[in-house]
C-alpha cells in the first residue's frame, strides 16, 4: 500500500517554489512525508565520483523519515521482518539534491539525485504523476534534514532569528535564493558578486578541465561553499579547498537554480518559446535581442557576462570537450523554467536548450559582444 500525503497528490508543481530553499525568507520549510513505497525503476550511475555503468532494476523503494530505503526482492521485505544481518540499501538524503534529467537517460520521467558524498541515483516511472509525487517527498524531506542541521548549529554574523519551531528561521542577507534584482541592489552592482568570481576562477584555471559544467563536483564541498556566500565569510575561490573546479561551476549552477525567479523570467518565458520557432534565421536573431533588450537591467548584464563566459569555454573545446550542444543542456533547465509545470515538462525541456543554444551561438550579436 503506498501512503500519500494529501498535499503531495498530482497537480501542477510551481517551480519557482520548488526551487526555493531552506533560506526563504519567512517561509517554513515543510515537514518530511514517509511514503511506504512502490515499485520504481532504479539506476545508480555514479559513487562516491566515480562514474558506474548503468543498470536499471525493479525496486521496492520506501521513502523514511531521513533516507530511502531500496529493496531487492519484493515489498514483503519491507513488509516483514528482514533476515538477521540483513538490510536493505539506502541513501541519507541531507544535503542530497533531487533534479529532473533528460541528460542521463533516454527513458521518460526520470528524476536525479545526488547525495552529499557525491553519489548519483537514477529514479524513473512510466507515469509522470507517481515520479512527480517522490520528486516532491524527496524535495521536502532534504530540505527539512539540512533545515534542522542549520537549526542546530551555531550561526554568527548571518542575520539569523530563530522562531519557536525548528523549520523556521530567516536569513535577512543571504545570496542563494535571493530575488536577483533584490541582490543587485544591496550589492549596488547589475551582476551579482559571486557570479563574476565564479567566472573569474573558471577563466583562471578551469577553461580545459574535462567536461567542465557537465561534470559535477562534490556537493558536499558546494554546500559548505554556499553557507559560506550566504553567512558572508571572507573566501578566496583560489584556496585549496576549492581546488575542484567542478566544485565552483556546481556552486554557480546551483545559484542560478535557486533563484525564485529565473534568469529568463516568468513572463518571457513563452515569448522566448514563440521566437525559437521562427524559420528565419537573422529574423530569429532579431527577436531574441529584442527580447533581451526588454530584459531588467540585473537579468540583461547577468546574462551578457555570462554568455560571453560560455563563449571563452567554447574556445577550448578541443579540450574541454564541451559542445554548444553540451552547454545549454546543463544550462537551459538552469537559466529557464516555466512558472507552473503544468505542461509537457520533456517538450519544455527541449525548447529550454534550444532557446539557450541559440542565444549563446548568435551571443555576439544579440549581446554585441566581439568574436572569440
């Protein structure tokens, strides 16, 4: 029997509140959902870093308080008592991310997660709903783990007040999850700090490292990274402890995601759809720059520098061995999404990495940037 929580039954999922995190402002995080499990196909691609070859298997899965738990058999193990010595397998979600993909597998409705030792779990379903439904759970459950960690923990100089209940708390002056334009202003700059540092150091010594923005870095490490922008710690991206230059795209990547509202916000979403389609090609062009033009002036020079960025990552291919092709499948999802996920989130997707293709192959001339 699978139990589900009443708020976790098929709807449209927004994603801007997906994406927000443990830092919201005045917003509790919700309490984890134990879902009693059902048959999902799982693969698990990667541990500890280490890549795996991928193989997919029928499994029980059962969602506790803090982990999931994999059964081999059959359900009756999670039913019954286990053989002494016995036990299923499991993933402890603090810290873990759990993120759709189309980059890892051909199959439909396949949701990632990647735990903070660094380990990498495919879950996929042939109904969008029952997937929809564990992404959500597993979401919250993560959330509400590294929530109570930082609860528990001594924060000093952050802007913190802690209420009466655990899950709640504020971060006055964070940076992840910050709206971009709020970010903007108390920085009194149109590009965020960190972005330009984190661009900075991958320019520095990450432009021919293998797979850079497709590989990911320990997120662990990113996490600590993270706590430390948003407490506003002193840090030097060139110190050994970010030796990993996965470790700074994966810090940039998830500050991208876990704006509240997207680089391409909400309301040229569809606009930007729309102007994909169009046949012609210098007329495409056009009414791409025009979009961007109408952009905020925060989302317009984010994304000018950023942009210009990727174009310097292009020049090194040869080593790098990043595509235009390999770039915006990490960061179309990344840069764009859809307010409310009511649609056809893989015909989304496709649309989400041509649009970010496109503009990052005609850069120079929407963004009038000069020719790497």
């Amino acid at each position: 029997m699978v139990l589900q929580d009443p708020d976790l039954l098929p709807r449209p999922i927004s994603r801007h509140r997906r994406n927000q995190s443990q830092h919201n402002v005045g917003e509790a995080v919700e309490t984890p959902v134990v879902l009693n499990g059902e048959y999902l196909n799982k693969a698990k691609i990667s541990e500890g870093g280490k890549k795996l070859r991928k193989n997919w298997t029928s499994t029980w899965v059962v969602l506790d308080t803090d982990k999931l738990l994999f059964y081999k058999d059959s359900k009756q193990e999670a039913l019954t008592n286990l053989k002494p010595g016995c036990s299923p397998d499991g993933m402890d979600l603090c810290g873990a991310v759990a993120e759709w993909t189309t980059e890892k597998s051909s199959r439909k409705n396949v949701l990632q997660i990647t735990t903070s030792s660094g380990s990498e779990f495919l879950l996929q379903a042939d109904n969008y709903h029952t997937i929809s439904k564990w992404h959500d759970a597993i979401k919250r459950t993560a959330d509400y783990l590294v929530s109570s960690l930082l609860f528990n923990s001594v924060v000093l100089g952050n802007g913190v007040f802690f209420l009466n209940k655990p899950c709640v708390f504020f971060f006055t002056d964070r940076v992840f999850g910050c709206p971009l334009l709020a970010l903007c202003e108390r920085e009194g700059t149109t590009v965020p700090n960190f972005v330009r540092q984190c661009v900075e150091a991958v320019e520095k010594r990450g432009l021919e490292a293998d797979g850079i923005y497709r590989v990911s870095g320990n997120l662990a490490t990113i996490q600590k990274l993270r706590f430390l922008v948003d407490q506003e710690v002193e840090f030097n991206l060139d110190d050994s402890q970010w030796e990993d230059i996965h470790v700074v795209t994966g810090a940039l990547k998830m500050f991208f995601r876990e704006l509240p509202e997207p680089l391409f916000p909400f309301p040229f979403f569809e606009l930007f759809v729309e102007a994909i389609k169009t046949k012609e090609c210098k007329q495409k062009v056009q009414v791409m720059k025009k979009l961007v033009l109408q952009l905020p002036k925060p989302n317009q020079d984010t994304m000018r520098v950023l942009f210009r960025h990727l174009q310097t990552i292009l020049t090194c291919s040869q080593k790098n061995l990043m595509s235009t092709q390999g770039i915006s499948i990490v960061f179309g999802p990344t840069l764009m999404w859809p307010e409310l996920d009511c649609g056809n989130m893989a015909v989304n997707m496709v649309y989400q990495n041509q649009i970010v293709e496109f503009i990052l192959i005609e850069s120079p001339e929407i963004f009038g940037l000069q020719k790497k």
